[in-house]
C-alpha cells in the first residue's frame, strides 16, 4: 500500500506546479522595478584646494524604471566654513547638476569626506566625495636663535617709526629709581647674563621691570672683567651693519613686538617648549604633571652629554607650578630623561614628514634627546649611552648645515626645527657674530627656491638671555609662566609685509600655526596644567596677524649678509656647545 501513498503525493506535486504555472501566465509572478534612480559625483577639481577657494564638480542623476520625480541635491559632512551650492538645485528625470563647493578662510585644513544627498519624495540616494583642503602653507622653518629681547638687538629706527615698541635710544631704570643709559656692545662680546629662572624673578620684580641691574653677569675665566658698565642694559649697535640682515628681515616681513617666551628661564627647557608647548617631566595625566623642567642641567660648564644618555649623576630643577612661592616651588630634582607628548606626534601620526637639525646629539639644545620616546635609550635611564628610537634616527639631523643642502636638493621637510651651533647662536659669550648670516643663509636657501612659494619662515629666540626689556609679560599664568619678550619675525610670501604685529603670542602660538596649517590636533588637549598651545586667544594667539593668505604673494629679494651659505658649509670647525647657565 505504500506505493499508492506515493503516488498520490506525486500527483498533488503535479497538481501544485501547475496551478503555480498558471499563476505566472495570467501575472500573477514578480512585480516589475519601481521607478527610481541613481546619484553620482564626478572628482572635484581641483583635486586640493587652499581654505578660502572653491572646487568644483558634476552631479548627475539618472532615471531608472520610468521614474520622472524631481531629485532635490544637498550635501553633508563639510568642515567648518564650507559650504556647498548646486545649479541647477534640483533635477527632474535624468540630468546633470554643477555642484560648487566653497571654502573659507578659517577652514582647517584636512580631508573630508562629504556626501552628495539626492531626495525625490520618499526615495534618497547618495553619492561619495571626497574634498581635500591643503593649507597655502605647505612648509614651516623655524629658527630658533638665542637669548636676546627686542630692546637689546633691535634698535632699529624704521621699526620704531611703524610703531614698534621698542626703547630708543636705549634706557631703562633699576630698582633704586636709577635711569640707565647703557653702552653698545656687540653682538659677539664675551660677557654672559644670567638666564636662570631667578634671574627672572630679579628682573620682573613683581612686575615693575626694574630688577635688570640685579642679575649676575658672567665673564670667561681669562678675562674677569670683561662685562661694561651695566651690561644687561646694554644693546647691539648696528651702526656698522653687524644685524643689518635682522633689520632687513624685520622692515620688509613682520616684525613683533609682542611675543613672549613662555618659560621663565634658560634654553633646556625652552626648547621643550617649542617642541611640545610644556617642559613636563611626565605625561598629563600623571600626579606629576603640575611640574615644569625650569632650568638647564647643572653638572658642567659646558654641556654636551644631557637628556635620556646623561651620567646617572645629572639632574635638573623642577618647579611646582602651582606653587606661588618662590623659596619652596623650585627645591625638587629629576634626572633629565623624561616623557611628555609633543607636536613630532601629531606629525608623525598623519605621516607629515619633519626634521630637527641640531649641532650636537647631547646638547640642551637638542630638546629630542630628553624625550625619552624620541630618544629610546639604548639601555634603561640613566645607564643609557645613545638614542636609538626612530624618531631619533630618521628625523633629528646632528649636522645643522645639512638644513641648506636638503633646500637646495628638493628635501626639505614639511616641518623643520633649525638649532645652530654656538658661534651662529647670538648666545651671548659663545656666539662669534655670525648669527644673521647664518640666519639670512638658511632664509635666502629657501627664498630662492622652489620652497618659496609655500613656506613659512618662523624666526624667534629661545629666551631673553638676561638682558633688559621694558615690556613685562602681559599675563602670568603660575609660577613660570609666560616669560620675557623675545624678536619675531615672520617670513613668508604670506607674511604681511613691512608689518608690526601687537598681536601676543608665545612659543605655544608656533605650535597652533603649525596645527592649523596642517590640521592637527592640540598636543594635550584636556590637560590639568595646559600645554602652550592650549592657551586661549585672550592669553595668547596663533601668529595670525603676521599673516595674509589671501595676498598677492610676495616676491623674494636675497637678503645680503656678511658670510653666504657656502661659509657655514665649508666651515669644518668641531660644534660650539652652550653653556648651562
């Protein structure tokens, strides 16, 4: 009997197949495609543009299934100050829309990915973009000299006449009410002044600028009388044309007079600074993170073996800034290899290539050699010996020359930092007067390049070097912040020409200018003691009015100096270090 139960379950397959069968005759089967269509967005063009320029790009809607609505055109996920047009703004059946998409001079640069939305009722399609906005900058030099302040080294009468606030002729008063006229002295006399964070208090005392004549001045041991009368008053004299490339710089780009160091104190933990906006022994989220590094190391006169491969005996001061009190926050030591973020993350995390050039790999100068993660001792600190870590060898040059022939070989880095030996350094005691032809070397190599056209040249000095200024630090932050003035210049075919800029800024506004250009982010947002380039525009700005980068761009003259290029390259005299005090 079972072969007649599978005989009817094969017929009433059949019977099943059929009646399907009819089904699909009479219609009765899928239904055919609504009506719809597609969105699609050719590259813009240009591929890149500069903020504050538009690009341009076709849309094009295609019907599909009889569909016959008009498609309504939007875009999404702009950055800030875009904005984008369509025409025409919607499209009926099938066509083409030219969609314009327009930037601002405050668009940070970076890429976007933005969405191109068409709507016809309750159907939406999309399409994908992507819009890439590249600063007019595309390069930043900085040159970072040493200790001096507007007062001392420029005396210029040009720059004075566009109301830069500069004492001319020189003056200034002592703590007894005294006027001091002071002497010239040149660039290159052996005599030293105190740069400690002591010597700044002495200095600003308490505000009233009046402590100059306090600081102690050093002399070498064969000459223990070299200083003049008053010499922290003193100023450089140009009458024999020893800064003319300064004065030149500084009359035809612009000149500030309101930008400060941001440390209270020497070199070592400047250049902190200006690699990172913070000399913090630790990173922020640590307890010890409301310390700054405040001084140079104190083991040797002259200092070549610092940072993450000192002799375990080396040490530096910290200051508590939170701390007011200056017999108490100042009394801890470390052992100067520590670890902190700096921008050279931000860079090397978005594969922008830079460089820090630098005479020597143990100097206080070189501001690499204490970050323990730049650096990677080749044993544990303090028994390390040499930086091995790939920061260290593919991005810290110990030959600061090699900065000209990378410039004249097309290799010039997206970022650089430019650390001179000594006899270049305007280091008073150390420095041999050669400092403005190395600096107008290192300016005409890019000037008279291709880099030209898309670099900014950052000129500053890393500390006040004990020497007076009238000006006192408009804000005081903690107890070792912001410093004393230090000369800017902005060099640049951006740069507003034949410009004095009142705007404030600090070593951390480098740094902003630096995130802006390149669309980075801050080095430690969010910390507990901010880094420099957190500060917020009231404290201090982003070099912004040294700049117009919507300006005919300048053309570049060579600026005539005593020695060119070929002198500091062909000089094979052995590195001058610093000192430490």
């Amino acid at each position: 009997m079972v072969w007649r139960y599978f005989i009817r379950l094969l017929l009433g397959l059949l019977s099943i197949a059929g009646l399907l069968l009819g089904l699909n005759a009479c219609g009765g089967g899928s239904s055919p495609a609504s009506p719809n269509f597609q969105i699609s967005a050719a590259a813009l063009s240009p591929a890149t543009v500069n903020p504050g320029k538009p690009a341009t790009s076709t849309v094009t809607v295609t019907a599909m299934a009889g569909f016959s609505g008009t498609v309504a055109l939007a875009c999404s996920g702009l950055p800030s100050g875009a904005s984008c047009a369509f025409v025409p703004a919607s499209v009926a059946g099938s066509g083409t829309s030219k969609l314009t998409i327009s930037t601002s001079g405050t668009t940070t640069p970076g890429s976007y990915p933005v969405g191109i939305q068409g709507s016809s009722g309750s159907t939406d399609n999309s399409a994908p973009l992507s819009l890439i906005v590249q600063s007019v900058i595309q390069h930043v030099v900085i040159i970072f000299q040493e200790n001096r302040t507007p007062d001392n080294l420029f005396q210029d009468p040009v720059l004075v006449a566009r109301g830069a606030d500069l004492q001319t002729p020189a003056h200034g008063w002592n703590k007894e009410g005294t006027l001091i006229t002071p002497t010239a002295a040149s660039l290159a006399a052996v005599f030293d002044p105190d740069h400690s964070h002591l010597s700044y208090l002495k200095m600003y005392d308490g505000g009233k600028m009046d402590g100059a004549d306090k600081i102690p001045v050093y002399c070498p041991a064969n000459q223990p009388n070299c200083a003049p009368p008053n010499p922290t008053f003193t100023y450089v004299d140009n009458s024999t044309g020893e800064v003319a490339p300064y004065y030149q710089l500084a009359e035809t780009y612009t000149f500030s007079d309101r930008m400060f160091q941001t440390n209270q104190g020497p070199s070592f933990p400047a250049h902190q600074f200006i690699l990172s906006g913070s000399s913090a022994p630790v990173p922020p989220a640590d307890s010890m993170s409301k310390f700054f590094v405040a001084e140079n190391p104190g083991r040797v006169v002259l200092d070549v073996d610092t940072g993450c491969t000192s002799p375990a005996t080396e040490s530096v001061l910290l200051i508590d800034s939170t701390n007011p009190d200056p017999s108490t926050n100042e009394t801890e030591t470390i052992y100067p290899c520590f670890d902190h973020p700096t921008l050279t993350d931000l860079l090397n995390a978005k594969n922008i290539s830079w460089k820090y050039y630098a005479p020597l790999p143990g100097s206080i100068w070189t501001a690499p050699n204490a970050i323990q993660h730049m650096c990677v001792p080749n044993a544990p600190p303090p028994n390390g010996t040499a930086c091995t870590g790939s920061d260290w060898t593919n991005n810290v040059v110990l030959n600061y020359t090699q900065v000209l022939t990378d410039i004249a070989g097309g290799q010039l880095a997206s970022v650089s930092w430019v650390i001179p030996s000594g006899g270049p350094s305007d280091h008073a005691g150390i420095t041999d007067g050669s400092g403005p032809s190395w600096v107008s070397s290192v300016v005409n190599a890019v000037g008279n390049s291709p880099y030209w056209a898309n670099t900014a040249i950052i000129i500053t000095w890393d500390d006040w070097g004990g020497f007076y200024d009238h000006v006192a630090p408009p804000v005081i932050l903690n107890s070792y912040e912001l410093g004393f003035r230090v000369p800017l210049i902005v060099v640049s075919p951006y740069a507003k020409p034949a410009h004095v800029s009142h705007q404030v800024n600090d070593f951390g506004s480098i740094l902003k200018f630096i995130e802006e250009t390149f669309g980075l982010s801050q080095v430690a947002a969010g910390a507990s003691t901010p880094y420099a380039d957190a500060f917020p525009a009231s404290t201090s700005g982003d070099l912004s009015d040294c700049f117009d980068l919507s300006q005919t761009p300048l053309t570049f003259q060579t600026i005539p100096a005593k020695n060119d290029a070929a002198h500091f390259l062909n000089d094979k005299s052995p590195p001058t270090p610093p000192d430490n005090d």
